[in-house]
C-alpha cells in the first residue's frame, strides 16, 4: 500500500477516478507555486544586487569618460573638460622644481648671452624632435607621444583650458639644444591646452646623463602670450621617466649607449630634484607609458597647479 505519495484515504464519497484527477490538480498546482516561488527568489537576487548593478554602470562610465578623454586631445566639447575635471578630482599638486642650467626660457644664459627660445618665431609647434633656428636637424631616440592634462588645484582639479606647457629635454645622448648641443634647436617646444586641459607633444625618449635621474622639464604658463614673452611661469617642474621604460629602452636601442652605465649609477631618491618629494609627489611627476622600441611610447600625466 502506497502511503508516503499520496494524501490519506478519502473522507468523502467522490469515486476514485475523481480522488486521482484531484491528485493531479494538486500536484499540477504545486509544481505552479514551486516555479514561482523561483523566479520570485531570482527576481529578489537581482533586485538584491542593484547596487552592483549601479556600480557596473558607473564602471561603465569611468571607463568611458577615460576612453573619451584619452581620444579627444583636441576636442573642445564641455562633456570632455567635465569627464577630465572628474577623473583628476584627487589629483597632486606639482611640486616647484629648479629649471636647471638649461632652460633657455629668458633666465639665463648660454655663451655670454641670454638665451629665450620662448620669443622665437615657430616655438608653438607640437612635434618637438627637429631644430628649427637655422638648422632642421631631427633628434634621434626612441619616440615618446607625450599627453599632459593640465588640473586646478584651487577649483576641484578642473581641467585649465588655455594655459601654454614650455617642455624641453636632453637628447639620446644626454645633450641640450643651445647649450651642450648649441647649433640644435630641437626637443623643445610650446602647446596650448585644450578645452579638456590637455597639450600633446611629439618627442623622443631622453637619455640619461651622469648625476640625474632621467627626467624632462616643463613650465607653466597661464596663456600662449605668456610663455612668448618670457619669464612669466606659473609653474616650473620636472617629469621623472619610469624606471621599467629606462630598463627597457638603454641597453636596447642603439642611440641610448651612454645611458646604460649613468642609469645604473642613479637612484631616483639620490636624485638632487627628485629625492626630496614624498612618495606621491614622485607618482604624480612619473607618467604612464605604454609601447616599444620599435613603435615608439606613449605617456600621459597630470599637471596640477593652482589656476
């Protein structure tokens, strides 16, 4: 006798073929109510994860905002400054750096006479590896698209639309232009940022010279008007090169020989300009890069300064 399936014998008087069709409405019943009860419970777990499900879609954004602000150095759009202020929101102020010997930018000079490639005529170019007083003479070293993004420190890291980025740097061989190479003009040059605060420069990888770490040089200043005159900076800092990318490039690249030995020699907190920053002020000063020796590097890093 079957006792653990069915319900217990009928009290009623329906036949059993009516007992049996009831059986089967209950059991069609039951199953209904067990398929509900799961779809109610997945509908709960999702329900459950809508904070995930925002925070899948704010990773969403973030990535999206960065793509944007990455693709568009040239873009005017508000939607762009506004993704570039938010993704900057914690940015580091740059330290104030010494200019070096060789900054002809109006503050020293060179030969017994000033020298300020600032007032030059064609200083405003994005592509810096080629002199362009008196010679055309192009730099050689690995190439280097360098993306800065100007931020406000006294405004929430807004992006700075309108200042002008004075960059310049040591060639492969740890030589200046004008001073210990002073028939070159190259790897210097002017930008003006963007609508998003962004300049792009097209130079090459410096090399390493004895007793520096290897760094590039900047100044800041709040217009193009500015920086053509001269001696107005609002900021003068330096970029610190990634020590994976020096490892990577100097024993590598044919151009970069006498940066081996030098590069080993050097600590980034035995630097003179460097070794004195904290921790954060060298990871705001170091820009990312991505690339190789044969198809060149890119890199980007946020300036901030109070606008």
């Amino acid at each position: 006798m079957i006792k653990d399936n069915l319900p217990s014998a009928p009290t009623h008087g329906h036949s059993l073929a009516e007992d049996i069709a009831r059986i089967e409405d209950q059991m069609l019943r039951r199953r209904r109510a067990l398929a509900w009860l799961g779809s109610s419970a997945g509908a709960f777990l999702i329900g459950g994860c809508g904070g995930g499900g925002s925070s899948s879609g704010s990773l969403t954004a973030a990535a999206t905002s960065t793509g944007t602000t990455a693709a568009t150095t040239t873009s005017t759009s508000s939607s762009t400054s506004s993704a570039s202020s938010t993704s900057s929101a914690s940015c580091v102020a740059d330290p104030q750096e010494t200019a070096g010997p060789y900054p002809a930018d109006g503050t020293n000079t060179s030969s017994g006479s000033t020298s300020d490639i600032l007032t030059a005529s064609g200083i405003v170019r994005s592509d810096i590896r080629s002199s362009f007083i008196g010679r055309a003479t192009v730099a050689q070293g690995v190439q280097v698209t360098l993306t800065l993004t100007l931020a406000n420190t006294g405004a929430n890291c807004a992006a700075l639309a309108g200042y002008a980025v004075y960059l310049w740097h040591c060639d492969a061989v740890g030589d200046y232009s004008l001073y210990s190479a002073p028939a070159e003009s190259y790897l210097r040059g002017v930008q003006v940022s963007n609508s998003a605060g962004q300049v792009t420069f097209v130079t090459i990888f410096p090399g390493c010279y004895s007793g520096r770490w290897p760094h590039m040089h900047l100044e800041v200043f709040k217009s193009e008007a500015a920086a053509t005159s001269g001696k107005n900076a609002a900021l003068t800092t330096q970029l610190a090169m990634p020590s994976a990318v020096c490892s990577a490039i100097y024993p590598y690249a044919s151009t970069y020989t006498r940066s081996v030995s030098n590069f080993a020699a050097i600590s980034i907190q035995a630097d003179n300009v460097f070794g004195d920053n904290t921790t954060a002020q060298i990871a705001a000063m170091t820009p990312t890069m991505a690339g190789s020796i044969a198809d060149g590097y890119t890199a980007a890093a946020t300036i901030a300064l109070a606008g």
